[in-house]
C-alpha cells in the first residue's frame, strides 16, 4: 500500500493500518519497510475483536482491508485466510476513487 500512497492521497483518502504488534515491533517494521502512514497499535486485540477478525482459537489477527466513505460506512471490506491473503491494491483504489466521485 505505501508504493501507491501517493494514489491514495490524490483521491483525498487517509490510508491507516492497524497492527496486533507491540509498539516497538510495528516501528521497527515500518522503518524497515519505509512506511510512511500511520500505524495504530491494537497489542490488546481489542479492535480486533470488535470486528471479529481473531483466528478462533489462536490470539491471531485475519489480514483485513476496510474502505470507509466520509459519513464511516463500509464500502469494501476484506477478510483474509491467512497473511498472505490481501486484496490488490488495484481494487482496493477503485473501491476509494467510487467514494471520491460520490
């Protein structure tokens, strides 16, 4: 997502991830990985759980993607089997440039 935030931005889109890690872990990550947008912490698993999105059985996090339009309703919502289980960027982008045309 970072290589298209510039894309995202464009459309007038504020792209945040959310991350099951400690602190410390996620900014190491980011660095690591060059992000540059915000990454909120969830170690507590707290909204994660609030949006169903733990692995039953395990403390795991499912990958998920959401598009929120200005008034908080969900537009795209993608829920992962597993971390390797995204959605394109492409689509994620065209779910964001419907909500910038209105």
């Amino acid at each position: 997502m970072q290589a298209a935030l510039a894309s995202f931005q464009q459309h007038g889109a504020t792209l945040v991830a959310i991350s099951v890690d400690k602190q410390e872990d996620s900014a190491a990550l980011a660095e690591r990985l060059g992000i540059t947008f915000p990454i909120l912490i969830d170690d507590a698993l707290a909204v994660t759980r609030s949006y169903q999105l733990v692995e039953e059985g395990k403390d795991i996090a499912l990958p998920a993607t959401f598009v929120l339009d200005r008034e908080g309703v969900v537009v795209l919502r993608k829920i992962g089997e597993n971390v390797m289980d995204r959605p394109k960027v492409e689509e994620v982008l065209a779910a964001v440039a419907t909500v910038a045309a209105g």
